[in-house]
C-alpha cells in the first residue's frame, strides 16, 4: 500500500512538472517581423519629417523643402517594398 501511493505521488509530481513543457511546445512562436528595419526606417523619416515641418530647422536655399521631398520619397519607396514583398 504504501509502495502504491509512492508511485502515484512520484507519478503526479512528474505529471505537474512536465504540464508547463508540454503547453509551451504547443504555443506557437511569434514570426519575425521580416521588416523591422524597414519600418524603423519609416518612423525615423516620418519623425525627422514632422520635425522639419514645425520650425525646428531653417530652409537654407530650399533645401529643406528639397529635404522633405525626398524624406516623402523614401518613405513612398519603403511601403512600396513591404507592400511587393506580402505575395
């Protein structure tokens, strides 16, 4: 008898400490956001861009407002690229 209720609480004890094992092999892991770098990109040029527009910098001969169209041009080019790439 007291052999018996050894093993079921050896039995149990194994059972509730491989339970988390089991249920973290089950849970899929998160995919890597193969654009991170890209969309980092995207919020550092719309953030220079809200800069340049609130006063922070002078336009020195327009190339502030040469600045901000190649700022719109990038960042056109960087959605166009993860956009292409979701097929």
């Amino acid at each position: 008898m007291r052999k018996t209720i050894c093993t079921l609480m050896l039995a149990t004890s194994l059972g509730f400490g491989l339970a988390p094992l089991a249920s973290a092999e089950k849970t899929p892991k998160p995919l890597p956001n193969k654009h991170r770098a890209w969309t980092e990109a995207t919020t550092q040029l719309e953030h220079t861009k809200k800069m340049l527009l609130a006063g922070k910098a002078k336009d020195v001969n327009g190339h502030k407002a040469r600045a901000l169209v190649h700022i719109q041009q990038a960042m056109q080019e960087l959605r166009q690229a993860t956009q292409g790439d979701r097929h």
